[in-house]
C-alpha cells in the first residue's frame, strides 16, 4: 500500500487521528479500493470511532503492490498521533505526507517531505491483525438530527470541560436539548451543578425525533468527532434511537466519510426497560436467545460474570464496566456489515489485567457454543474488567 | 422564599461577571444573602481560629433590571444561601453576549439557583443555556454568625499600593516563608516582610498616603514613623491578591497591631471587605 497525501490534506489526516486518538490507544489502518480507513475503538468497547478516507483524497492511492494481498495492521495511536503531534507545525511545515505499507516492510513508513527539504521518516512497527469492524446501520435508528457543526460545538461550549457524559434530546417545542449528565449520588450534599442548552429547530438542517426522546453518552468521546467537523467546516449527522441503543454519529464529504459509534445509557427506570428487555443489564441481541439455555448452567456464579461472559460471546459487543449501561454495535440479523472480530492478540490474558481465569475460560466455552454462522470469531477476550466497587 | 431578578445591560452583566470571578477566587464556599436592598457574598470562617472572614456587598438595583425577592418572613427578609462560588462564575462566563439574564430560586430535584441565559445564536433563533446551580438555604438560627463584621479600630489606616505588585512580590516570597509580616505606619509606608532562618526579605512601599479617619484620637497619639505589624500566613494573603483581578476604584488597609489586618476595597459600586487574623 502506498499513498501520498499533499498540502491541506495532510493536516486534516492529523486532525483525524487527533479525534481518534480521543477514543482508543489503537489505530486500526486498512487500506481498501473504497479508500483508507482508520478506525478506533476504545477499551470497554463502548465506542468505535472510523475515517475512510476516499482515493481523491490523495494526490496517489495505491492499494496494493500488483501480486500482493492486501494488507492491514493495526499501530499504537500513540506512534501514530506522534507524526501529527502538532497540527500548527504540520499545517506550516509540511508539504507532503507518503505513507506506505508493504509486507517485505517490518514497518508501516510515514515520510514527511517538510519546507526547505527537510524529510521526516517515521518507521512505525504494526501488528498483522483482523479486521475491526462494527456492526451498525444508521438508516435503521429512527431518528435523527443533522446541524453545521459549529452548532453543536457551540453549546456544547457551556459544558465544564472535565464533564464525562451528556444527554441529548427533544423537548418540547421542537426544540434540541443537550444537558451536563450527572450519576445519581448517594451523597446529596454534594451535588455538581446541571447545566442545558436549548437550541431551537432553526439552527437544524434536518430533526426528525419526537418530543421527549433523550439519550446520554459519553461527550469526551464526541468531543473527539465535533471538532474535526467544525475545523472542516462540515455538518454533523446524529443517528440515535431509544436509550440502550447506539447513538451514530456522522460526517459525509465527498473526499472522506466518518462514522463515531458511541453506547448509550440504559434508562433505569422500569417503563423503558420493555423496549430492551426485562433485566437492564441483558444485552439487546435477544436473536441470541437459543444460546441462552445453555449459560443457564453457568449462572450459580454472579450475575455480573454472566453478564460479561454474555457479551463476549457476541464476539463484536462489549459493555461499559458498569452493568447499568448497555452495548454498542448490535448485530443485525441481516446482510448489512459483518459481525466484528478480533484479531488473536487480544486473547492474551494481559490484555485485561485482573480478569480471574474462571470468566475466560467460560467465554471461551461460549465460543464453541454458538452455530458457526454467528462465530466467525476465534475465542473472544473478557472485555470488561471488574468494575470497581459497583455490585 | 422567593427570588428572581433580570440583567439585560451587558456591562451589568460583565460587572457581576467579574465580581462572581473574584469570589470564585477568595472563597470556595460562600453564602449569598438576597435582601430587598443588596445582594451579599459572605465567607465566615471562624477568625478565632485563624480563619478569614471576606464581606462583599452591592447594591441590587445597580445591576438588576429586575428584581423581586421574598425573604424567609416579613420581620427576616432575607434569604441566605450556602454555594459553590464556582459554579455561579461559571455560569455567568456562559453569558458573554447574552441578550438577558435571568437569576430565580428554583427546587427541580433539589434546591437550585436557575441561572438561565439567553444567547443570541448565528441564524438569528434564539438559544438558551440554563445553569441548576445546588444550594442550601441556611436555617435563620445560623445567620447572626453572617453579618457585617465590625470594623475593629485600626492602629493605621493605608492606602494599598498596586495590588499586582504586591501579588507579584508575595508570590515569590511564598517560597520561602509561610509566615508573612505586614506593616504600616502613619507617614504612607508600607512593608512586607520575611524572616527565616537563612534569609531576611523585605520589600518596602513608600509614599502611600494615609486615608483621614474620622476618629483622629487614636491616630494623633501614634508617632507617625511607628509601624503597627501583624503576622499572617502568607497564603492566605496570597489568595486575596490573586482574586483580584481589577484595579479597585480605592483599596485601604487597615491594621490592628498582632490583631488583624482589613482590606477594605472599592470596585466601582461594589465593596469588598477581607479580614486576616494574625497569626497565633
């Protein structure tokens, strides 16, 4: 693979991984025939965040060597956001961006061709890995809400910048809230200060959503996505449906295309609980009813490592550690996009420090378990470690 | 109880703005008193032990456009709240160019001040940015402990030299000292000073000035080179300055000698006074 990225181009890629680099600590590169993708997800698997960047994106986009398969790796974010550590420098220095993968290659190369004939060459070592792919569909939410991104960021601008999550939602009079989103403390006595913004439909280009849906997720994750779109200038499409399910969020340009899929808050309380399902904490695949019967013999143990062993299984699907939240990615019983799977380092026990041997060893039970149609992944990772202190 | 009020002039609106920073700065936790007249912040901490005491009052009608208050009763018309200073300046710092501010006492979930703000958006529609700020009301019991502190009979009386300054130099002597003397005299000087061990530092002001008091029968038997001292923490100090953020209309300083030192400032209409016991 071989790609070259020349004058504004090459920092609006760094402003990319800048988003990404918000969300996880791995940066997943494939290069494809639609374009180069890159896509994130974080650790409790509750967000994926994805670029793809179009071949008119490039001055040169070559997929791959003629006689070669395509290749894909998977790179520490931190190397990578390294080449584009600082956008000032790279939006005045830097003329052209080479980027090149070839399998001879032990490194992914990221040249820089900077002013005055300087010429930066990161070697950055990669991991072969699977694809990382998560399944959504943004035409299946029925709602959705679609402003410049300068709105947002504008009310979103009244929010204290350690806030972590938020909630987005119709009030009445059509209007479009986004409110500071504070766990319900035992110790009242310290109550953090709530804070709403109210933008009325005007400022939308397209609201479709009824007066009362809400849904709350993580804004230091979005913060990521808004401002790559407001520095492109490009507005913002918001894919939500009930609470539990994923909120999408998207950016359509014609040289690059994002999607930022982030898990939303459970409702707790007992009305909405229907629309997913009787206890809050089962994940929403209920298509996967007939491996149920089979974890029945598993349950003696608590129910949080049931939960978890639960969500593994899926293979794509991870929670957030608390069990009041639910999944991200769904999978459709359909057509759309594969199921996710990872790629084999992730089975190392390493990877999740703390997870007790037991729960691994149940989920790669599960993995046996399911019909192959629904596995095309090897034996899935515990993906949530043991929240701290919470039932 | 009852309050609302409304600003819409936005040089109110920055007014208050600053105040709320400055406050934010001197005290984490405060109370504001709402009576019909005036609107307080109050931080009491108990000067016996060593706490400092900080009084700031304006007057409500020059910054609301608005204002209607009911107090706890007819004889107590008055509302003292505890807050978070910071979440009030916060607040505000949303409403940089709004068109109207609207300040009431509210009880969604908990008891609140609803701050709501209305900003004037780009496509001409209005948005509107509301603050829940939580409060408690402070029990009628509690408020003889929040009143105006007297003003104690000062040995000298001051006027303060540029307060950037003095942030500057205590800043850097906050290194090496947590003990700081303050002292002044009747012929316009003033010094602050550091002693340790290893090292002595003392910078010197001079030709301040001397607010005439109206009590002279003190001050005519003070011989005008004598200094009246008063040993604080230096960090205490060091906050005051760093909350000041304008420079007063007029700031005075008061001493009584191993007692108190009482910064008396003016900001515009608006009068702050801050109370630093001396050191035990």
């Amino acid at each position: 693979m071989k790609c070259l990225i020349t004058g504004g181009n090459v920092k609006v890629l760094g402003k990319a991984v800048h988003s990404l680099s918000r969300i996880g600590d791995e940066l997943y590169l494939e290069p494809l025939k639609d374009g180069l993708s890159l896509r994130t997800v974080n650790s409790s698997r509750s967000a994926y965040a994805c670029f793809l960047f179009a071949p008119l994106f490039f001055q040169q986009y070559q997929v791959a060597s003629p006689g070669q398969d395509l290749l894909r790796c998977k790179i520490l974010m931190k190397s990578f956001l390294s080449v584009f550590r600082s956008l000032a420098m790279v939006e005045k220095t830097v003329e052209k961006c080479c980027i090149s993968l070839s399998s001879s290659n032990n490194y992914l190369v990221v040249q820089l061709h900077c002013k005055y004939g300087v010429k930066k060459t990161h070697n950055l070592s990669f991991q072969d890995c699977e694809s990382l792919q998560a399944v959504f569909n943004p035409s299946l939410c029925p709602h959705l809400l679609r402003a410049p991104a300068r709105v947002l960021a504008e009310a979103v601008l009244s929010f204290p910048p350690a806030l972590t999550e938020v909630t987005l939602g119709i009030d009445r009079g059509r209007r479009v809230i986004l409110r500071s989103y504070q766990e319900e403390e035992a110790d009242s006595t310290n109550k953090a200060m709530v804070t709403e913004t109210s933008i009325g439909e005007e400022d939308f280009q397209q609201l479709h959503a009824p007066e009362g849906i809400a849904v709350t997720f993580c804004l230091k994750e979005f913060r990521g996505l808004l401002s790559f779109a407001e520095s492109a200038n490009l507005p913002l499409t918001v894919h939500f449906d009930v609470p539990g399910r994923p909120v999408i969020f998207t950016i359509e340009d014609s040289l690059l295309d994002s999607h930022f899929v982030l898990a939303t808050l459970l409702e707790q309380d007992p009305c909405s609980q229907n629309l997913c399902s009787p206890n809050p904490c089962q994940p929403v695949p209920q298509k996967q009813a007939h491996s149920i019967p089979h974890l029945d013999d598993f349950t003696n143990d608590d129910i949080d490592c049931y939960m978890i062993a639960m969500e593994t299984t899926v293979g794509s699907e991870g929670s957030r550690a608390q069990p009041s939240t639910s999944l991200p990615p769904v999978s459709q019983p359909s057509h759309d996009l594969a199921p996710a799977s990872e790629e084999e380092e992730e089975a190392e026990p390493s990877t999740v420090p703390g997870t007790p041997p037991p729960k691994k060893f149940r989920s790669l039970f599960f993995g046996s378990i399911l019909a192959p149609v629904h596995s095309p992944q090897g034996p899935s990772p515990v993906l949530a470690e043991d929240s701290d202190g919470e039932g | 109880m009852k309050f609302r009020a409304k600003i819409v002039d936005l040089a109110c609106l920055n007014h208050f703005t600053r105040v709320s920073n400055m406050i934010a700065k001197l005290a984490k936790t405060c109370t504001l008193r709402i009576s019909p007249e005036k609107l307080n912040f109050i931080l009491s901490d108990k000067l016996a032990s060593g706490g400092v005491s900080m009084w700031c009052e304006l007057e409500q009608e020059n910054i609301f456009s608005e204002f209607q208050m009911e107090g706890v009763s007819v004889e107590n018309n008055a509302i003292y709240l505890e807050l978070t200073s910071e979440n009030l300046s916060r607040a505000l710092k949303t409403a940089q160019n709004a068109r109207a501010l609207k300040i009431k006492l509210t009880n969604k979930h908990f008891p609140c001040l609803t701050v709501s703000v209305e900003l004037l958006s780009s496509s001409s529609s209005s948005r509107i940015v509301t603050h829940d700020i939580p409060i408690k009301v402070i029990p009628r019991r509690l408020w003889k402990d929040l009143q105006e502190p007297s003003v104690p009979d000062s040995d000298v009386s001051i006027y303060l030299p540029a307060l950037k300054t003095m942030k500057s130099v205590v800043e850097k002597m906050k290194n090496i000292s947590n003990q700081l003397v303050i002292e002044a005299n009747l012929n316009g000087e003033l010094n602050l000073k550091i002693e340790t061990e290893l090292v002595c530092v003392t910078t010197h002001f001079k030709d301040l000035g001397n607010p005439i008091l109206p009590s002279e029968s003190v001050s005519q038997s003070r011989h005008p080179e004598d200094m009246a001292e008063v040993h604080i923490d230096i960090k205490k100090l060091l906050q005051f300055l760093a909350g000041q953020q304008v420079t007063p209309t007029k700031a005075v300083c008061n001493i009584v000698s191993n007692r108190i030192v009482h910064f008396d400032l003016l900001l515009e209409d608006i009068s702050l006074q801050y109370f630093i016991p001396a050191l035990s």
